[in-house]
C-alpha cells in the first residue's frame, strides 16, 4: 500500500530555514512523481514543487524558486523540501503527494513533472510550517 508520511514542520522566525521530509513507502521513486504542496486557511491548495523520481527533472512555482530546492534520497525512498529565507506568507499546511507517470512517457523518456494537484492520486497527512516573529 503506497504511503507517504511528512515530517520536520514547525515554527520559524522570518528569515529562516526548515527541511521537509516525506518518507515514502508501499513503492520505489521509480517512475514516480513527488510533488509537495500547501494550503493556509481559507485558501486553496497551492502546487510549491515536484520532482520525477531518479531523475534531475524538477520545477517550482513562481512564489518559492529561488529559496526551495526540493531533493530526493533514493536509498532512504524520502523527498526533502529545503525552505530557506522563509516569509510568513509561506505559513501553511504542507502535503507531500504521488502519482506514477504513464508507462508511455517512461517508455518515450517523455517524464515530467507537473504541480497541478488534481494530477497526484496518493497523499500524505501534512506537516505544519509556520512562519512568525
């Protein structure tokens, strides 16, 4: 059963850094996408960055390139999410989420990755970033 457990949430001052990690189980990175989201109340959930699997392919939204760099341990099967120079705009529920990439694009070497959530079909339960003086 595929499964992904967030962790390394909390309280930061303005400024500051956090590392996220999500800790995935019941499937290898292989072929797989890894996005990380977030939503703060009242809002929708936002796309922050994604990353296939075993591979350099990664993209960011606009709001956070440049401050995040989200990486991947294949050995330990975990996606981190390096957040530095954090704003309190970045206070948020943060999701780690997964879905495989079709077989042809594996097949084409097509892969890509994309931060739009409908496209993501397994979750995690979030870990809480908040960013306060």
């Amino acid at each position: 059963q595929l499964q992904l457990v967030e962790s390394g949430g909390g309280l930061v001052q303005p400024g500051g850094s956090l590392r996220l990690s999500c800790a995935a189980s019941g499937f290898t990175l292989n072929y797989y996408v890894i996005g990380w989201f977030r939503q703060a109340p009242g809002k929708e959930r936002e796309g922050v960055s994604c990353l296939v699997g075993t591979s350099n392919i990664t993209i960011y939204s606009d709001s956070v390139k440049g401050r995040f760099t989200i990486s991947e341990d294949s050995a330990q099967n975990t996606i981190y999410l390096q957040m530095n120079s954090l704003k309190p705009e970045d206070t948020a529920l943060y999701y780690c989420a997964a879905y495989r990439q079709p077989t042809w694009r594996i097949i084409t070497d097509q892969t890509v990755c994309q931060i739009e959530p409908i496209a993501y079909d397994a979750w995690g339960q979030g870990t809480q970033v908040t960013v306060s003086s």
